[in-house]
C-alpha cells in the first residue's frame, strides 16, 4: 500500500441500497472494458520496444496448483498509467501504477501486496508479494502476455459439464473439515460465480468447465485462490483449492437448492451475558481513543474488526464509508479496530492511513493489535472469540449490544448483500430511532 490518490478522483461506487453486481457474474474474457482517455486501444502497442505496452493481458500467477490467471489492464492517460484487475465481471481500478520504461510497479489498492515486473516486447514477468502476518511474505512468479482473450483456456468453446447452480461444498483439510456455498452461472464454457464460507465469501472468481473439468481462479489484489475439480458422472464435484502459496485444502461438492451457512448473528457473543462492549486503542497519531470518549455518548455505533489486509474487509469498508456520510447527522458512529499483519505501530498506522484513504473513510480508526484471532480475543475479553475478520457490533445509545454479525458477504453474492444491506438499514434505523 502505498499512495492513493484523493478517493473523490476514484469511480463512484454504487449506493449500497442500489442493486450490485450479480453474485454469479459470468466470466468475460480478459480485457474490454472502459479505458483512460487518451490511452491506447486494448492489445496495441503504444510504447517502444523496450517500454511498457498498454493493452490488456492475459496475466498468470506460479500457484503451487499450476497456472492461476486472472485479466490485467494498463493505459496510459493524460494523469499518467492506470490499470485494471479483470475477474469476470469485476474491473478493480489500479490507481498507484508506476512505470519507468520496462520496469512495472503496481501496489495494489488499499493493501500493502505489490507486483512488480519487466516488459520484453509484448510479455511481461516479475512476481507478486503477499504481506503476509510475522513477515512471512509469500512471493509468486507472475508473467503476463499481451493480447490473449482468454482465461484457461484459448479457442472455441467445448462442450461440457453444466456447473450452474447452488452447491454444498465441503473443504477438507488436515483431517478438519469446513462447509460453503458455492453459486455458479454457466455460459457455454465460461463459468463465472462465488464461494461463501462463514466468514466471507471468495469474491468473484471466474474460469472455464473443460470436459469433465472445472476450473476458476481469481486475483483480486489480495485474494489468491485457483480451484481444479473434476465433475462425476453424478454431478459431484471433488478436486483441490489452492490461497497463495501456503494453504490448499481438497473439497467436495453436490448441489443443493437449500445449501445454507449458519446465522451469521449466531457465530460470536459476548461473554457471560455480558451486554457492553469496551475498547481503548491508539489512534494513527498514538492518541488513546475509549469508548467512553465524549463524541460517543449517547450514540448509536458500529465496532467493525477489521485489517487493511482482509478483501472482505475492504468489501465492507466500501459499504460503510457512505453509511457513516450519510447517518452520522443523526447520532451514528463507526469505530473501526484494525488487526494489522504487523505489529510496529508507524507501519500499521501507515496501512490503516492507505486503506482509509481509498475508501474515503471519515470514520474513527485505531490500531488494536496484530491479525491474529487469539491475540485479538485476548485484547477483546467480553467476546467469547474472535472468529472472523470481519466481525460487526452493534451498540446501543446506552451502550449495551445489541447483535454481532460475523463475516461479510459482498457484492459478489448478489442476494445475499442485497438482503444484508436491508437488514442492516432496518437494524440501524430502529436503534437511532430510540431514545
């Protein structure tokens, strides 16, 4: 994470009430799209040999899996490069682009990841870094090639298995096992959809059924996830899911209209029947900020427990930034307590600063400590666990809790976000309307 530009020169995002992206989006194929102005036409070349080239790529990621590809946009325009992660139907902006003649340098949006690479004609090659928690970085060999349409696979559509629909997934991994949903929509080859687990969904992933084969994969800046499975002649699925370089799992899949996760409100409580819920944490400036401040009496909050580095963190700083804007006026407040990979204070206050500063966050942030759910338990003693990143509390204006949501399901569920927003609007509105 490094510097974004004001979030006012960033695409407008939807109103959270509006309609939002379907959750089984289909999987276009890499690049199209809107371009800078001025900027070259998609696959042609407007840099010299030993320059960079704007176009779309089809770029690849070194999984442990094998080949991870995702679509990787570069224009040049009038304010200088930009570019775009292409999943599908999801075109996430690239605003900190830096380009010096074949050397690329792009920090990905509201996160500490970076790719940096080296253009040779019309390929480019480097690597991705994943900050990971401890300073156990991951970093994966990255190539990408000018000008290929595709996301396996290249060529005609083959005829194959049909995916679409809900899926009970299973993912087994040392022995422990973990349930999900999968939802999947189906054009001829292209498969494009989400995986939703109880602590947020996989974002939109996007790939390609090949025979009896199913492939998807997505890079979203921080997520880094391929799935290889093989369809039986029953319908099942059953093959390897892949995040970085660290972890894979095998997983299991069978269709089902009523595949369901549990209640998100069921999954962390306060302890012992407790009912208030108490922080102190520095803000960016080391200032201690408590819940018994002056600026939060008598007023209604939202106790996000976040991490610059969580997507459906980001998801639901995107969510929230527009909600704090438009209630605040009638008592509302958000704190957000960020759990950073690192536990130097100057670099995770140097992240938060990044992540608000793409998401044009007015809300309080304070640094809480390190991205570890047990050490953020220990911090947070009258909750029962930590469970996810994200969790959400929501307090009363005398400061007792009311509901704790846990995980985040974004746009790329489609309904699923639709029903969360309605849910918590009505939430929202009921607690400011008490006195």
């Amino acid at each position: 994470m490094t510097t974004i530009p004001d979030a006012r020169s960033l695409p407008p995002r939807p109103s959270p009430w509006a309609a939002v992206w379907l959750a089984v989006s289909l999987c276009a194929a890499v690049g199209g799209g809107a371009r800078a102005a001025g900027a070259s036409p998609a696959g042609t070349s407007g840099a010299g040999p030993a320059g960079v080239k704007p176009g779309s790529y089809r770029a690849v990621l070194q999984s442990p899996g094998g080949d991870l590809p995702f679509g990787l946009e570069l224009a040049k325009g009038p304010a200088g490069w930009v570019g775009h992660l292409v999943n599908g139907r999801e075109r996430l902006a690239l605003t900190d682009v830096r380009i010096d003649g074949p050397k690329v340098e792009i920090t990905m949006p509201g996160y500490e990841n970076r790719l940096t690479a080296a253009a040779a004609g019309d390929r480019l090659q480097g690597e991705l870094v994943l900050d990971k928690l401890g300073g156990k970085d991951q970093h994966i060999p990255f190539e990408a090639q000018l000008g290929r349409p595709y996301r396996f696979f290249p060529g005609p559509a083959q005829a194959g298995a049909d995916v679409s629909g809900r899926w009970a997934v299973t993912f087994t991994e040392d022995g422990n096992t973990e349930s999900a949903v999968g939802e999947f929509s189906q054009s001829r080859d292209q498969v494009g959809g989400t995986v939703l687990t109880d602590t947020g969904d996989q974002r939109f992933l996007c790939g390609q059924v090949r025979g009896d084969e199913l492939f998807l994969s997505t890079f979203d800046g921080a997520h880094v996830f391929l799935y290889r499975a093989k369809i039986a002649r029953d319908g099942t699925l059953s093959g390897d899911f892949w995040s970085g370089t660290a972890y894979h799992a095998r997983f299991t899949a069978r269709r089902d209209a009523r595949a369901a996760l549990p209640d998100a409100y069921t999954l962390t409580r306060m302890r012992d029947g407790g009912a208030t819920f108490d922080f102190a944490f520095p803000d960016l400036s080391g200032q201690v900020v408590t819940s018994k401040d002056p600026r939060f009496r008598n007023k209604v909050m939202i106790v996000a427990l976040a991490g610059s580095w969580c997507p459906n963190c980001h998801d639901e700083a995107a969510f929230l930034a527009p909600i704090y804007r438009d209630y605040r006026a009638r008592g509302l407040e958000i704190v957000s307590l960020m759990f950073e990979h690192s536990g130097d204070f100057a670099r995770a206050a140097a992240a938060t600063e990044r992540f608000r500063s793409h998401y044009g966050i007015e809300y309080t942030t304070l640094i809480a400590g390190v991205s570890d759910k047990d050490e953020a338990a220990k911090k947070l003693p009258m909750l029962d666990r930590v469970y996810a990143f994200p969790t959400m509390i929501f307090i009363d204006r005398k400061g007792r809790v009311r509901k704790i949501h846990t995980g985040y399901s974004g746009p790329a569920t489609g309904e699923h976000f639709t029903r969360f927003a309605a849910e918590f609007k009505g939430t929202l509105d009921r607690l400011l309307n008490e006195t």
